[in-house]
C-alpha cells in the first residue's frame, strides 16, 4: 500500500520549523546562574534591610553620566538598592543587563557604604560558556574606584579569549560608578 506523497509534504516543513524554533529559543536563553532576589539576599543577608530607589536623570545629567563613564547608558531611569540597618548603610547594589558580543548578559555590582566596588556577580550569561570570566578575573574589581585604572589594560586585565566580556564588565561598572556618584550627590 502506497501513501498519497503530497498528503505528508507539509509535515517535514513543520517539523523542521519546530526543530530551528524550539533550538533558537533554548540558545538565546542563555543560562541564569542568579536571580535578582537572590543575589540581594546574599549581598544583603538578614537583618540587612532593603529598600530599592528610583534615579531619575535629566538629559544634562544623563549626558555627564556617560562622559563621566566613558559609555553609552540606556534609557534615564534607574533603580538601585540600599542595604541598610541601625548603624548606617551597609551599601549598595545596581544591576546592569548590556550585550557581551550579540547577546546579554545581567551583573550586579555591589558597592560599599563609602562608593568602592565590593564585588560583581554575574546573574545570567548568554553568550557561550567560553566567554564567561572566572571568579578569579571578577575579584579585580573589588575596592575599585571611577578613576582612569578602572579599565581594560589598566588596572583591570584583560581576558584571554572573551575580551568583548571583559570590556563589557569593566563599562557596567563605569557606568554604575558614575550613576552611583550622582545619585549620593543629590541626596
């Protein structure tokens, strides 16, 4: 018994249109390592309390940001974190979510009561594994500053291999440094 060949002719398009679909899906995913919640819990364990705060910046503003960050920053709205208890602010916490080489990546970059990096957490990562910096590399940016050794070749080394990830973490924490100096200077 033969089967009718034009009865089954759109049944291999689709299931190869599902096949590339569901692959493309699962590849821009990218992997979360973090989530937000999370890594606030651990930047900022009990009795630590929290209290998320709004940015809003001027064009002039924005403007000085990105000359001061040396980057692009998008959109002039932004959200921070405050972990504090009775004895004062314990710190600071943003998160940045930017493009590595064509897909994004999520860092937290937490900061001291006094503005110095304490540490960068990378929440989700979707670039392949290859590119994604140690623990090791990330512990550079602890007790940095704005200043002109916060970059690449600098004071910050560069990563053999995910250089592009490399530079996209050392903006982020420009970035945040910057928007963290206007934000302590209006309060």
């Amino acid at each position: 018994m033969r089967s009718d060949p034009w009865k089954w002719k759109g049944c291999g398009r689709k299931l190869a249109l599902t096949s590339v679909l569901a692959l493309s899906s699962s590849l821009c995913m990218g992997k979360v390592y973090l989530t937000q919640e999370a890594a606030l819990k651990s930047a900022f364990p009990p009795p630590i309390q929290v209290e998320r705060r709004t940015l809003f910046l001027s064009e002039e503003q924005a403007s000085a940001v990105e000359r001061e960050a040396g980057s692009k920053i998008t959109g002039r709205v932004f959200s921070y974190y405050v972990g504090s208890e009775q004895s004062g602010i314990r710190g600071y916490a943003y998160f940045d979510t930017h493009p590595v080489r064509t897909l994004p990546e999520t860092v937290m970059v937490l900061l001291a009561s006094d503005g110095a990096i304490r540490r960068v957490e990378i929440l989700s990562f979707s670039e392949p594994e290859d590119y994604f910096p140690r623990e090791a590399w990330l512990g550079q940016f602890a007790g940095r500053s704005l200043d002109a050794d916060l970059a690449i070749r600098r004071g910050i080394r560069n990563l053999s291999g995910a250089s592009l990830t490399a530079e996209s973490i050392t903006a982020a924490c420009r970035r945040i440094l910057a928007l963290h100096r206007l934000a302590m200077g209006s309060k």
